[in-house]
C-alpha cells in the first residue's frame, strides 16, 4: 500500500507539472516522446529530481520555438519521466515500458549502473541515449556507438579542481570514497588517473553501499591515515553531505571536497556548521550569473517552485535541444546519422559552447564537454568560488 501511495503521489506531481500525459498535435504535426529514467526517490532524489526537471526544461524551450522541422514535419518533445529509485533492475524495468510501452523515440538514463544494465535492451531496439551516468570506459566505449553520457565529466571535475586544492590547500595526497558499484569504481579510475597527471597520492581508498547513513567507521579509517585531504567522488549528495558533517564531528580539519554534483541546499542543511569551508563541485553557479543563465532560471520558476532551484539543473537543459539541432542538421531521426552528426557538433548552452569528446580516456568522442564550477560553504551560504573552463589534453 505504502508504494502504491508514493507511486499514486509521484504520478500526481508528473501530471500536475506536464512532464507525462498526452499531448494533442496537428496533422502536420507529430510528438517524439523521450524517456527520462531518473531517481524521484530514494538518496540520490536531489540529483535525479533536478535530472528530470533540466530535460524537461528543454524539451518545452524547443516546443515554445514552435518545435523543428524534419523534412515538410513539424515535430514537438513529450519528455516522460520514471523513477528508478538508482537500482539497475528498475532502469531495465523502466527503459522496456518506456520502449515497448509507452514508444519513445529516445532515452535519457541517469547513474552509470543504471545506463549499463541497459545497454543490452538500447542496443536490441537500436536506440540513441543520451545519458546523465558515470560508469566510465563500461558505458563509454567503441562498442556502444549510440550511447553518449550528456552530464559533466569527473574526468574534468578532477583535472579542474585538484589543481586548484594543490595551490590554495597544499595538498600533496587525499582520501576518496566511492559508493560500492560500477560507478563508484569508475569514479576511482579517474580519480587515480588525474592523481597520476599531478603527482599526487591517493592514500586511502572506501567503498559503501548506497543508502546507508552512518559514515563514522570508514572515516575513522580514512582519518587515521592523515589524508591531506578528503573528496567524496561518484557519491550521492545526501550521502557526501553526511560525509561532510561526519568528518567534522570525527575533528577532520582538513578541506573535503564534495565532488560530483551535491546540493548546496541538502549540504547546509544536512551538514549545518559542519558545512563551513566544504567544497563542491558542480556544472554550474547557485545563482544565475549571464542573461542565458536568468532565462533558464525564469522558465524554471515558471514550472517549479522557486525554492526548488540549485546547480544541479544546469548540465541538461540543452540536451534536447541539442539533439533537435543534430536532427535539423541532419533532416533525419535515424540513430546513426544522429550519433555521427553529435560527434562533431558544437552548440550553445547557458555555460558557453559545448561539445562531444572523450577519446584519449574512453576510445570515441561521446562525453559530453562542459566546464565544472566550484562552490564553498561560507557563513551558511553556497557562495561561487569560480567557473573552470575544460581542461585540455586530459580527454582529447
């Protein structure tokens, strides 16, 4: 009963914001539904509810633009959303209704287990993804051309901020904590990768198992070997704030860096004054800091509560209109014309011009290129350290 409610709940909140339901279209008219396979519930909610909203937020910029056209049709997005709670059997749950069910011409799945207890389906119907994962060379490779990540990279996060730790903390080594799975592991082969390219020395590694609240025996460990400092890699942000506060309660004194994509929100809030001095990294500002970034932040508060918006929206809100770009460009909706065409693309998002790469780390050009910007605690507000263009030379 008690998930019928939450579904009941989840179900009502889609209708009531117009990411589900249909739609009506004229003669010479037709919608594309692309599926979002998000995480609504669940510890890693405050990524995936900012996932779903930042897609959306696109597809209805591209149907206010009166859609595109592909030959003599006028074509509008649908986005539908699921929740998958972050467990790889409800994304492969979730991607066959949304393929053999509901008919979507294209897919979006977040969190790299997810993506790649996929790939054997995507691959079966032909279908293009784009997707906000990690799972490193395991989802990115030659052998899944249509597969491309569309979310920042942690192999950028890493080359941006280590330097900027080692200048302004003096760190020589530090500790990272991963969640147990194929993402948390891929986030450690980046993370020793760009501690190879600075000289720096990982001494501690820790793995858990998401969803679990009690981080204060693996700190103790991580602790007692002195890290110069502690980062927080592929975890999720209601695990890396407790991480945070956990640290501070243990007397760590050193800087943590929250790496992938926390919510300033949850950390103050979760962490209180643990939070002083942390670092995050995210793919964007707090707040709206260009015209193209205030209009983002304008149709947001159009659809969802003000006091909902935070950095996390910023990495997805071109990618369905990139991918219309690529299907005007190309005047075709076939996959692989598609996937040859963003290859070489380049196109204009509220955090500048963005494109593919990928090759020296993955073998192909299918990660998306977008810069990271660092975020501090200070006096109880997420205060914007700077913006990081990408590195060059670590992907391509």
């Amino acid at each position: 009963m008690k998930k019928l409610i939450v579904a009941l709940t989840i179900g009502a909140i889609l209708l009531a914001y117009g990411v589900v339901g249909p739609k009506s279209a004229r003669a010479d008219e037709k919608v594309l539904k692309h599926g979002i396979l998000s995480y609504l519930t669940g510890p890693a909610a405050p990524w995936g509810i900012p996932n779903y909203r930042s897609i959306s937020l696109g597809a209805w910029k591209v149907n206010d633009q009166g859609g595109f056209k592909v030959g003599t049709t006028t074509y509008k997005w649908e986005p539908v959303v699921y929740d998958t709670k972050y467990v790889p059997a409800e994304a492969v749950k979730a991607a066959n209704k949304a393929i053999y069910s509901d008919k979507v011409s294209f897919i979006s799945i977040g969190g790299g287990a997810c993506a790649i207890a996929c790939i054997p389906l995507l691959k079966e119907v032909n279908m293009l993804s784009l997707n906000f994962a990690g799972g490193g060379k395991g989802l990115t490779n030659p052998n899944n051309p249509l597969v491309f990540r569309y979310n920042p990279a942690i192999e950028i996060m890493y080359a941006s901020t280590l330097p900027y730790m080692m200048k302004h903390h003096g760190i020589k080594n530090y500790a990272t904590i991963n969640p147990d799975d194929e993402t948390g592991r891929s986030g450690l082969e980046a993370s020793q990768l760009l501690a190879g390219v600075y000289n720096l020395k990982i001494i501690a590694t820790e793995f858990f198992e998401r969803g679990i609240k009690e981080f204060s025996p693996l700190l103790t460990r991580v602790i007692a070997k002195n890290p110069d400092m502690i980062e927080t890699s592929y975890t999720d942000p209601t695990s890396s704030a407790l991480i945070l506060k956990q640290a501070r309660e243990l007397g760590y004194k050193g800087p943590v860096l929250l790496a992938w994509g926390p919510d300033p929100r949850e950390v103050l809030n979760l962490a209180g004054k643990n939070a002083e001095g942390g670092y995050m990294a995210v793919a964007g500002p707090a707040e709206p800091q260009t015209p193209a970034q205030k209009d983002v932040y304008d149709r947001f508060v159009k659809k969802f509560p003000a006091k909902d918006w935070e950095p996390n929206i910023w990495p997805h809100t071109e990618l369905i209109p990139c991918l219309s770009k690529a299907m005007v460009e190309t005047q075709s909706l076939d996959p692989n014309k598609l996937a040859a065409h963003l290859e070489k693309m380049t196109w204009d998002s509220p955090m500048g011009t963005l494109w593919f790469g990928g090759s020296k780390v993955f073998g192909c050009i299918r990660q998306l290129m977008i810069p990271m910007t660092l975020i501090q605690a200070r006096g109880g507000k997420a205060v914007l350290v700077e913006t990081m263009p990408v590195p060059k030379g670590i992907l391509d």
